[in-house]
C-alpha cells in the first residue's frame, strides 16, 4: 500500500527536497504505518536555510503595524480550525483529542501574546544624556533563526518560539519530530493564508543531520531547543561553538511534595492527572509523589482507586488515556516497570495488563503505580517518560525538600498543603523553574516564561514571555548630536559626559 509523503515547506509551498531517505510515520493506536517523512540531506537542508536567509531582509523591514495585523489573522484562523490540528496530533502521536485540544490552545496563548509585539519592542529614549546629546535603545531581530521541536507536543513548543520570532522580525526555520512532522505543515499553511510572505516560515523535516546543519549554518543566528537533557547539552555546546545564541530545554524528573495537612482527595487527583495525562509524555509530568509523615497509606489507595477508573485507548474514541508514541517508546517504558519490580518496589497497579479500547497492535501500556521507591531504583533516577507514578516516602518536609533539591533536573514541581507558611517556605527554598501549589502542573501563562533550572535548561533564556522577546531580539544604543551651525573645533581626547 503506499502511502503519503510528507515534504518540507519553503516559500510558503511544499517542497520535496532531493533526499529519497524517509522515515516512517505510524498512528500509535493501530501500529499502521500511515504516512512517510522526508529526511532531508544536506543539500535540503541547505535550501530550506537559504530561503530563510532571503526573506529577511523584507521581513525585518516590514512595518510593526503589518507584522502584527498577520500575527492577529493567524490567531484567527487558528482559534476558528484548532479542531483540525487536534486531531492531526492525536493521528500521529496519540494523546487523546481533549488533551491535544488543550495543547493547541495554549500554544494559541503565545499567538496572542506575540499580538502585542509593538507594546514589546518598545525602547528606551533619554533626552539630553550629555549637553545636546541624546540616547536611545532599540530593539533589533537577529535573522533566521531555528527551532528544534519534539515528537510530545507538536503544535504547542513551536508555538512557544515562533510566534514571538516572527513577530519580532525574524524569519524561522522549523525542524520537527519525524514521528509527528504533519502540525508543522498544518500551520505553515495556516501562515500563508494569513500573508505571512514567502520564506519567513519554512519547515524543515529531519533527523540529526538536519539538526547539525541548523546548528553549524552560518545563517542561523539562534537555535530554540526542548527536548531530553543529553541532547540538550549537545545542541547547546555544537550551537554556542558556531556562535550563535541558544536557549535548550531538557528533561525533566517532577516531584510533588505531599504534605499532612494536605487535601488528600484534590492531591490524589493532581497525582492522577498529572501523571498519567497524555500518557506521562510530557517534561511537565509530575512521576515522583513524596508523601511527608503518616499520609502515604492513605494517598496511595486514593491515587490507586482513581487511576484504575482510567480508559486506556485510542484516542480518537470516548477515552482517557491513548497510547504512548511508538513500540519503541512502549517497550523502553516497560523495561523499567519491570527494572523497578526487580528493584523490589511495590507495584501497586501494573499497566502492563491493561486491556485497551484500540488496535490489537497499538503501542499499549496503562497507568502504572509504584509505592515505596527508594532514589537508587532506576524508576527514581531516570526519566521515564511514560504513565509511571512513583511513590516515595519521606518523614518530614526537610528530607521530603532535600529530594528535589539534590535531583539534577529542575524543571517543574508542586507542593500540596493547607500551610501558607509552609508553602512560602517551599516557593523559597526549591531548586526548580516553575513552581506549583496546589498546582499540579504550573506550566505559566504566556506572558510569564517557561523554563527549569539545572541539568533542564542549557542557556540562560527561558521560552515566551519577555524572555522570549529579549532572545529573539538584540538592543542597539544609539547616541545623536545634531550640531549648531558653529562647530566646537577639534578635540582628540576621549569623549567625557558634560
């Protein structure tokens, strides 16, 4: 049976490149191998890039008033058809609608704050700084710029980035997930009937050589990355050693502190959602719950009780849970619900029996919930990146900190108590980015900036928000004198404030 291929996108129309290498692409609730991706070569990647470098120069000197009314079109067409790119998600990588839905909309907050761009680039003017001498700052796009963007939420982290990049005058090229590359095609069509003009958004389909190429080309003046750690370091060092700016999102291992006085029923459902919520395939997972005292008995069965309610199955159907995006993924995921039985952690529901709602060769695994996980098991240690819920106890609000504190990831947490004080101490006192209470997963507004700290961010930026603004863009400081018509006469000494 043949099957479609997906091309790259450069000057707002398909382009097949000359690389006949693809890879495939499957819907992860059959196992069907439905579509095929390009993967460009060299010689592809270098004209996606090139078509970038051209449509620059226009771009950056394109009118902030038609750069933003583009930018609002773009929200417009993407709130009235997000339905369309939610079930293209859903297609490809397997979260159910709802959940893919969601993902859309708050990739749609970045869109609306990246309508307000003007307000944003405003900069800064002082009037006589020195006797009739004025200055002023502005605020300047870079050029083309690239984003690398993972297989977990393909319309949402672009979205983090190029809204902001092209409305700042940037123009953008785009290197998404070859398991889920169709939402990035989706929406370079939507930008085009937007008016967004030839070049300025172009996609580029790939796997590492269209990285390194993104990360080598003298044309690509700075990369946006999310994806695991390991890599992260990688884009980040290949990436700042050509010279360009980089801003890399790693992995993540998410704890939530639990504490006594916590409502036991409002945590446990945090724990479920949060966990097991597109099938634990996000960097804002909550995997470690950290039951402080005498409330881990009675959390476990709560979280127990919830989490066996939970449909697994395709997520085209009535259901909660889809599953995970390839048979790769799955069985990599299985290994460690089997290394942490091995381990002698307490497997309190096994979703390795699950009996799904889908294809007999979907990749299937259900919610999975650990108790009594120590921090030398591997389930504590790595991220799994899958429905795996551990469960780790600890005595006090002290020891039950010093967890998150001395875990290499930063990214994301979240403390469940009825204690103001305690809470501002926690808010205080963690080593992480993004901060939750009562909060299971505190993925901020768009006008705030997303990011962890540690070994999940390579790069001092975080994505959106103002941060955002401040990486796309760089500041130039200008200083004016307008002479009278009598000159003050030559003076080689260095120029001093008077």
């Amino acid at each position: 049976m043949s099957t479609t291929t997906i091309s790259h996108w450069v000057n707002n129309k398909a382009y097949p490149g000359t690389s006949s290498a693809t890879a495939p692409v499957t819907n992860p609730a059959t196992g069907e191998v439905t579509k095929e991706v390009s993967l460009a070569n060299i010689e592809d990647a270098r004209a996606v890039i090139d078509a970038a470098a051209a449509a620059f120069p226009v771009w950056r000197d394109t009118s902030l008033a038609k750069r933003s009314a583009i930018l609002f079109k773009f929200r417009e067409l993407l709130n009235e058809r997000k339905g369309e790119l939610a079930e293209i998600i859903t297609s490809e990588h397997g979260k159910v609608v709802s959940d893919a839905l969601g993902e859309v909309s708050r990739g749609q907050e970045v869109v609306e704050f990246a309508c307000g761009i003007p307000h944003l680039l405003k900069g800064g003017y002082t009037e006589n700084a020195s006797t009739k001498v004025d200055v002023h700052s502005v605020y300047q796009p870079l050029g083309p710029v690239g984003i690398i963007s993972p297989f977990n939420f393909p319309a949402m982290v672009p979205m983090w980035f190029f809204p902001i990049a092209i409305a700042a005058g940037n123009t953008v090229v785009l290197k998404p997930s070859e398991k889920d590359p169709t939402a990035s095609l989706w929406m370079a069509e939507l930008w085009k009937e937007a008016g967004l003009p030839d070049g300025v958004f172009n996609v580029l389909q790939g796997d590492k050589l269209a990285v390194d190429e993104l990360l080598t080309n003298p044309a690509i003046k700075a990369i946006s990355f999310v994806g695991s750690t390991p890599i992260a370091q990688y884009v980040y060092a290949t990436g700042t050693a050509a010279g360009k700016r980089v801003q890399a999102l790693g992995g993540a291992k998410n704890h939530a502190i639990v504490l006594p006085d916590a409502d036991l029923d409002l945590a446990a459902d945090a724990m479920v959602n949060a966990g097991f919520g597109s099938a634990g395939e996000r960097c804002m997972a909550i995997s470690v719950a950290v039951a402080v005292g005498d409330v881990a008995d009675e959390l476990v069965a709560k979280i127990a009780d919830r989490a066996r309610t939970i449909k697994t199955g395709d997520g085209t159907k009535n259901c909660d849970m889809g599953p995970l995006v390839t048979k790769v993924h799955r069985d990599k995921v299985a290994s460690y619900v089997d290394a942490g039985e091995e381990d002698g952690a307490t497997v309190v529901l096994d979703g390795r029996t699950v009996e799904p709602d889908g294809g007999a060769d979907g990749f299937w695994l259900g919610p999975t919930l650990f108790d009594n996980v120590t921090p030398d098991m591997s389930i504590y240690t790595d991220e799994i990146f899958g429905p795996v819920l551990s469960v780790v106890r600890a005595d006090s609000y002290d020891e039950a900190l010093e967890l998150i504190n001395s875990n290499p990831y930063g990214n994301g947490t979240a403390i469940f108590t009825n204690d103001g004080g305690a809470a501002r101490r926690f808010q205080n006192e963690v080593e992480v980015g993004m901060v939750g209470i009562n909060v299971p997963i505190p993925v901020p507004m768009a006008y705030f900036s997303f990011g962890g700290w540690k070994a999940s961010l390579f790069g001092d930026t975080h994505a959106h928000g103002t941060e955002g603004v401040h990486f796309f863009t760089r500041t130039k400081a200008i200083t004016t004198r307008w002479l009278d018509p009598s000159h003050g006469g030559l003076n080689l000494g260095f120029p001093q404030n008077a």
